[in-house]
C-alpha cells in the first residue's frame, strides 16, 4: 500500500487552519476578506486537492502560494501581518510555512526530483 498522508502535510494543514479561524472570525465580526483572501482561499484549495491527486504538481503550486503569500500578494488570515525592509514588505506566516514546508518534506523533495538534491 501507497503511502499518501506524510509529514508534508502540516504546512498545509496549518494553512487551511488559518484559513478556517479566518472565515470563522469574519462570519462573526467587523473584519471583511478582500480579494487577497479569496485568491488565497482558492489556492490553497487547489493546493489541497492536488496534494491527494498529483504530488508533484502540487509541490509547484503550493510553494507558488507561499511565495506569492510571502511578497504579500495573497493573504489567509483575516489580519494582515507583514514587516518591511525598506520598499520591500514580507509576510511572515507565509515565510514561516515555506521553511517548514522545505524542512519536513526535504525527503520526497529529493525523491520527486532526483537531479536537484536538496543537500543536509
């Protein structure tokens, strides 16, 4: 039997936590989610889904999320936490994920993609 639920997972899992505490405090409060949210909503839709069908694929698309979260360009909690150096304006949540991401998936990283090995 396939192994398909690895430790990979948590990244994503933290996200649709984040996700689901957001929709919950703007259903029941003042907050509103903008446009960043529901493409952030989406994506980590896709990202769910693809997880179960295509890992690979999902790879490619859940760290285009994360990357697009860290510039600010996405968002997926209700409040929107960002530090900047200078012009340049960073989410941490998103940075965070994607640390945790490439640590707890190093192993399939190199499994899925041999020729770029991710050293220790």
């Amino acid at each position: 039997m396939k192994k398909i639920i690895g430790k990979d997972i948590i990244p994503l899992l933290i996200s649709i936590i984040l996700l689901i505490i957001s929709i919950g405090i703007t259903s029941f409060t003042d907050y509103t989610l903008n446009y960043k949210h529901y493409i952030g909503i989406i994506l980590i839709g896709i990202s769910t889904l693809l997880y179960f069908k295509n890992k690979k694929v999902f790879v490619y698309i859940f760290v285009f999320t994360l990357i697009l979260g860290i510039t600010n360009l996405i968002d997926i909690y209700y409040s929107n936490i960002i530090f900047g150096i200078g012009p340049i304006k960073l989410n941490p949540i998103f940075l965070a994920l994607l640390i945790l991401f490439l640590v707890l998936s190093k192993e399939s990283l190199n499994k899925m993609f041999p020729e770029k090995e991710i050293t220790k």
